[in-house]
C-alpha cells in the first residue's frame, strides 16, 4: 500500500474481521525490510517481540534470540516473516 495509515488500517480490519480479537492495534511496522514476530511466555503471560531486518530471511531468527535472550520459554514465531521492500 502506498501509505503507513491505510496499512495500519488494513491491518486493524483484518485482525478483527471475526470479532475474537477485537480491540487490535499496530504495535510494529516496517518500511523496506522484514519483520517477524515471536511470543514466549514470561512468567504467566505471553509476551510479543519483533524484530525488523533490512533482508529477507533474518527477520524469524533474530526474533527468536531476542526472545530467548529475554529469558522467555516457548518462543515460537506467530507471525512469519513478512516484506516490505522498494517497489522500484
């Protein structure tokens, strides 16, 4: 999309399309990269970490560390990595 608010907009729609995850809201984007997104549990909650990279293919692994290095157990990647490279 040609605009970070019709994205975010998109974005929001689409989360809460059936209604389950209703209120969502943009907590990271990315503009000519890679983003990933990982959940462990710390504690007795499920924490999101996200992590951008300028390539494709670094976004999932460095989420994960990021997740692992913050002592959280059962990371797993929730959101594969996804692109937003220059159109030209």
């Amino acid at each position: 999309m040609d605009s970070r608010a019709a994205v975010e907009k998109e974005a929001i729609k689409t989360c809460e399309q059936d209604g389950r995850n209703a209120p969502c809201k943009v907590e990271a984007w990315v503009r000519n990269g890679c983003i990933a997104v990982v959940q462990g549990k710390a504690g007795s909650k499920w924490k999101s970490f996200f992590e951008a990279e300028a390539s494709p293919g670094l976004a999932e692994p460095a989420a994960l560390k990021k997740c692992q290095a913050a002592g959280a157990a059962q990371c797993k990647i929730v959101v594969s990595e996804a692109c937003s490279l220059p159109k030209y």
